[in-house]
C-alpha cells in the first residue's frame, strides 16, 4: 500500500462532539416505561469528518430508576430484550428477564443502535467515536450519569474509550471479552473476513461475501471444543462433492446474519475494532474485566494486561465455557451470577491482586 493514501485520524485526544439535536418525533413510550425513539446529532469523528446522524436509542424500566447502558457486538443493537413496545426477542434476551441483574423493574436499561450500523457511513468508524455518540445521547435524555455499563465484546470497547473520554458519565464499567487493544491474530481473523466481502462484491454478490464472512467469524466466536461434540460425525457426498457435518450451522448462521445486516456496516465496524486503542492508565472509573478461557479473539494474556495497566482500578473474573468468545451470550445464568457480583461492587478501587484467581 502507498503510505500516501493511509489516511490518519483527524484528531486522536478526547474532545467534545460538535452538537445534538432535539428528537426526530416524539419518543414510543408505553404505561411500561419502554421508551424508544431517535435523535438526530452532528458527531467531529477521527476519520470522517463531521457527520449527521441519527441515534437510535431503546431505554426500559422506571424513570427513577438507576440506568445501566448495555452494548454488545458489532452486530447488536438497541433492542436487548422483548418489552411492552417490541415483543420480539433481543439479542440479549435471557440477560434481562425477571429476578436478573438487569431486570428492568429494578433498573433502566438503555441501549443504542452503533455509529454506522444503518450502512450510511462508508468510511472508517473509531470507537472513540461510538463513546461520542453515547455522550451526545446521554444528554439529549438528560442522563447526567450512568450507574453502570456493561459491554460485551465491541461494546467493551466502546465502554473503555467512554471511561477515558468521559469518565464522569459512568460509575462502573464491565467489560466481557473485550480489552484495549485488538490481538493480532484476531486483527488477522478480521482481515480475512473482509477480503470474503470485498471478493463478493467484485462478483456483485455482495450477500454471499457477507456470509461467508460470516461463517468464517463463527469459527472464531467458538472453540474446538463445543465443534467436537456438536459436529462430530462422518461427512457426506451431496452431488459429487464432500459435506462435513458443520456446514448446515455455518451456512444458515451466514443466511440469518446477511437477511439483518449490511456488507458496508459490518466491513465498518469490523474496521472499528481494528483501529481500537486505548491506554489503560487513562481508564477513569472502576472497571470490571469477564475473561473467557479458549476465547480466540480475546486471549486471557490481554486481560491481564488490561489490568496490570488498570493499576488497581480493575478486577479480573475469568469464565471457563466452550462457547468461546461467545459465553456472554450463551452462559446466560453464570454471566448473570458475575454481573450481580460486579456491576455494584462496593468499592470503588479494587486492586488488582484480589482480581486474579476468581473464576466462575
């Protein structure tokens, strides 16, 4: 590549965003206390300059009630669970049904549709700038400060660089398979991913490109462990070609994300997580890192080095499952069980040495 043409960040230090708007309409709200809607905001990003748009935002359970932000991957969005207004399961269903950490008749819970997610960006998207926008929408709810934030995977990321940026906008972080900096070899994963894509699209196919990417991520949010006992049976001839057993998953796993997702989004914010960076000892708030032992993208050295930087301001809890990088979504009652244990820990410094060794 011609260094010429690398592009650099417009600005790499925390700044405020340019501005926020009022709301598009009227927000959906229901006697449940689901309020939905939009807010139309002009956001300075690192890399694309100045941009109009439209936040997405679902928040649920009662006015008064502390708010805890929930972000996940690169493909969730701002409906975690089903409600009084969307019936439909979220990509977080069983994390907030009755009697959980998250329930909603303790706590509001408030999520957002990424920077980008729409398709309407086509240029690099910082994490930096997704901690912007959830600031914008902060105060366009007049949201003075979250009582907590959970992330799963990129909305780890996401949650890092608003503890750096922001830190008096949140009292506590939890980070589950998610770090300050992207692994190489996960980078690389990635990379791969994006040439499917872009090899679609020289062939106008840019669904089956997204797919296959697709499919080629799965391998990565699992592990060998959970594909042995799944999948272990001999292959088949279908045509006069060899099919092993995992091809039904990974094929209908491609199918259902291409039918929800656009190539220009997902090539975006899997961009996103590559350019991710964040110096622990910038972290301003307490922070609980959830490692997951055989995660491929997430390797527990990079936990810990995530909290050796922390410098007595994190706690690390380590999960043992077979789903990988995954867990968060899978391993619903031992996910809870930790966030019950982190999200309001008592004190506000945790050093790092009662961190080590606690597994669940």
């Amino acid at each position: 590549m011609n260094l010429a043409e690398c592009s650099h960040p417009v600005s790499s230090a925390p700044r405020a965003a340019t501005t926020w708007s009022v709301p598009l309409s009227p927000p959906h709200a229901s006697s449940d206390g689901v309020q939905r809607g939009s807010i139309d905001a002009v956001l300075r990003t690192r890399y694309a300059g100045t941009r109009k748009l439209r936040l997405n935002y679902e928040l649920v359970g009662a006015a008064t009630a502390p708010v805890v932000l929930v972000a996940g991957g690169i493909s969730a969005h701002r409906h975690v669970a089903a409600n009084a207004v969307d019936a439909s399961a979220g990509w977080a269903q069983g994390l907030l049904d009755a009697g959980r950490t998250l329930d909603p008749a303790k706590l509001r819970i408030l999520a957002f549709d990424y920077v980008g997610a729409d398709g309407s960006i086509d240029a690099p998207i910082d994490t930096a700038d997704q901690a912007e926008a959830v600031a914008l929408l902060l105060d366009a709810l007049g949201i003075n400060v979250l009582a907590g934030y959970v992330g799963y995977s990129y909305g780890a990321l996401v949650g890092l660089q608003l503890a750096v940026r922001h830190p008096q906008r949140l009292r506590k972080l939890v980070a589950v398979s998610g770090v300050h900096r992207p692994h190489p070899y996960a980078a690389a994963w990635r990379a791969l991913q994006r040439k499917a894509v872009a090899l679609g699209r020289l062939q106008c196919a840019d669904e089956q490109g997204l797919s296959l990417a697709r499919q080629f991520a799965m391998l990565s949010y699992r592990t060998p462990e959970e594909f042995a006992e799944r999948f272990d049976a001999a292959p088949e001839v279908c045509n006069g070609q060899v099919r092993v057993a995992a091809e039904d998953y990974l094929d209908a796993a491609g199918a259902k994300f291409v039918a929800r997702v656009s190539a220009t989004a997902w090539l975006r914010l899997s961009e996103s997580i590559d350019l991710h960076r964040v110096d622990p000892a910038q972290v301003g708030v307490p922070v609980s890192v959830i490692a997951v032992e055989g995660d491929r993208l997430v390797p527990m050295d990079d936990a810990v080095a995530l909290i050796e930087g922390l410098a007595g301001r994190g706690r690390l809890r380590v999960l043992r499952s077979p789903y990988g990088h995954d867990a968060f979504l899978k391993e619903t009652d031992r996910i809870n069980a930790l966030l019950a244990s982190e999200l309001f820990a008592g004190s506000a410094t945790i050093t790092s040495a009662s961190a080590f060794g606690a597994s669940a």
